[in-house]
C-alpha cells in the first residue's frame, strides 16, 4: 500500500498519527482529502505568486491563527517557518498589533476578528482593509488564509481527539 | 439597495459580494482553469469570481469541498448537511445555513429538525443521535474547540462508526472554512 499521502500530509504529522493507529483505516478511505488538503496548505503558505503577502508574512500570520485557537503544535510548525531575521516573527504573538504600521495592524485587526469571532465581522471590516491600501486581490488572499488555517485546526484537533478516545 | 438577511432561513438567497468580483472576460487562463472544476449551482457564479482572486486556492478549494460533501461511504449525505447546518448557525453564516438546510430539507423531505434548529439555535428537539452530530460539529467549531470526552462518546453511542464520526470532523472543518469565506466576503440578500 502506498501511503505517501499520509506521510506528505502536515496535518497527519502535526496530529503525530502513526501509521498503526486505530483511525488509519478511516483516514485511509479520505486519502484523496489529505492530499486535496496538502494541496491547498501549499496554495496557502507557499503559493506560486504571494501577491501581497510573503511566505513570511503568510508562515506569521497562520501561526497566530493557531495560537489564537489554542492549538501550539500547528502554531509551532508555521512558526518554524519564519526566518528568525524576518520581521514577520512579531506577528506570531497574539498580543502583537502591529506598532504603528497601518498595513500590518489591519491585517491583524482582522485576522483576530474573523479567526475569533467571525459572525461579527461586517462589510465595514473589508472598508477597513481596503482604507488601509490592501488590494482586492489582497483582501481575497488573505481571507483564504485565515479561512482555511481555521480549516487546518479543527481537523488536526478533530483526529487527534478521534485518536485518544476511539 | 437591499438590507442583508440577518434571520435564518431555509430559503437561498442571492449572495451580494463585498469587492468585485473577477470579469470573466478579463480573467486569465490560470483563473478560468481555477473556476472550471465548479459545479453550476444556484448563486454561486458571483462568489466563484470573486474567490478567483486567488485561483491557486480555488483550483484545490473546489475538489476538496465536494470530497467531503459528496464522497461514498462514512457520513450520510443528510447527516454531512446537517454537520455543514451546525457549524454554520454558530458562525452565524446565513448563506451557508439557508444552502445546507435546504438541501437537508430535500434529502430528508422534511422541515422539522431545521426550524426547530433556526428556532433556539440548538439541538434541543433533535433525536439523540442528531444531538450528538449537532453538538459535536458545534464545539468543533468555536475558536476554543470546547468538546469534552463526553462529546466524542455521544457520537459512538449513538452508533457512528469511526468512518462517520471522521467525515463528521472533516464537514465540520470545511465549514469553518467556508463560513468564513462566505459571511466576510458577501452579504446574504432576499431574493
């Protein structure tokens, strides 16, 4: 059988499943989803174009999302993407809110709002980030990101739940 | 200009985007490849074009969400909408809500679990393993993922098997995902 599905999938190994794990058979029916799955985590974190987010930027703010959902272990993997001389470090820390730069503190603004409570966000929070000069182009990459690293936590606290208690 | 939709309802409606959307006649090859594996579907052209903006996303986004809304096996088709429903009522997705309650309705033939779900938002007046999906997919979803040991054991009692209760992980994921594409990038308008 070949499982490189389940050895390429950042979500497997972030959940640390085994391949003798008690689920791997039902992951193994959904292997077409962590590929699909992997695919998507690469148009997220190292796009082909970054538009106006590099891979930085797009590592940093992915990690937060984690921190700001409690899940350290994905939170740690996008961390460990940053080069420790970028800039984009900052961003990781939740109580960061991006010093006095207008960009970076939209940016985050809204991340913590659609990550924490996405019901109350409005069209005025997309004023908000265009007023700040982030393009639609921009505005759509980075929904994308917070949209699916929200995707990204429950699964891998989803299986890694399914794992302890099944 | 019409109001948004601020009540849930099982009836779909026209969903307005916040930005402009890409003109098809301008979109480049990578876009018009990126928005071909999209199924016709009622309302969807406009949030496709705008989703089109970032086509590297969309061309993995569209395979992935029908695998685990349509996929055989595990979950039934009426208990993966019902787990699309539960997630989207907490985050308040009226979209996401109206599309999958109607469908629910359809493959159920049936209106009742829905507006008992519209009516307090929770899995009050559900049967106990309808309970179990609801309150599962619900805590899944909140940003401090509260689900108990508890919560995970109501689904095997209920009789999920571990290829459904996966499924049920998986639906409810998507959904976080979704919402927050569909209720920040457009408003939810009557038609």
């Amino acid at each position: 059988m070949n499982d490189d599905w389940a050895r390429e999938s950042v979500l497997l190994t972030v959940a640390q499943v085994q391949q003798d794990s008690p689920i791997f058979d039902s992951l193994s029916l959904r292997s077409e989803i962590f590929k699909l799955s992997q695919q998507a985590h690469k148009a997220c974190v190292n796009p082909e174009n970054v538009g106006g987010f590099d891979q930085a930027e797009r590592a940093a703010i992915a990690s937060r999302i984690c921190s700001l959902n409690n899940e350290d272990q994905l939170a740690n993997y996008y961390a460990d993407l940053i080069p420790q001389s970028s800039h984009a470090i900052q961003i990781i820390n939740p109580s960061y809110s991006g010093d006095g730069d207008r960009r970076v503190e939209a940016i985050l603004k809204h991340t913590d709002l659609v990550t924490a409570s996405p019901k109350d966000a409005s069209e005025v929070d997309i004023r908000k980030l265009e007023d700040s000069g982030i393009s639609t182009e921009d505005i759509v990459r980075l929904s994308e990101l917070i949209a699916f690293v929200n995707y990204e936590i429950r699964v891998v606290k989803g299986i890694r739940s399914m794992e302890q208690l099944l | 200009m019409n109001t948004p939709l601020t009540k849930f309802t099982n009836k779909i409606p026209f969903w307005r985007p916040r930005i402009a959307p890409v003109e098809l006649d301008k979109a480049t090859d990578e876009q018009l490849n990126a928005m071909k594996v999209t199924p016709s579907d009622t309302g969807i052209g406009e949030y496709v074009l705008v989703l089109a903006h970032d086509p590297e996303m969309l061309h993995a986004r569209t395979p992935l969400f029908n695998g685990i809304m349509y996929s055989h096996g595990g979950l039934s088709r009426q208990e993966t909408e019902l787990g699309a429903v539960a997630t989207s009522v907490l985050n308040h997705c009226i979209y996401c809500t109206a599309v999958h309650a109607n469908r629910y309705n359809q493959l159920t033939e049936t209106e009742e679990v829905m507006e008992s779900i519209f009516a307090d938002q929770t899995s009050a007046n559900l049967s106990d393993r309808q309970k179990a999906i609801f309150n599962f997919a619900t805590k899944l979803s909140s940003t401090q993922s509260e689900w108990s040991e508890a919560d995970v054991l109501a689904l095997v009692e209920s009789g999920l098997s571990k290829d459904e209760i996966l499924d049920l992980v998986l639906v409810s994921s998507l959904f976080a995902w979704a919402n927050r594409l569909m209720h920040i990038l457009g408003d939810p308008i009557e038609l």
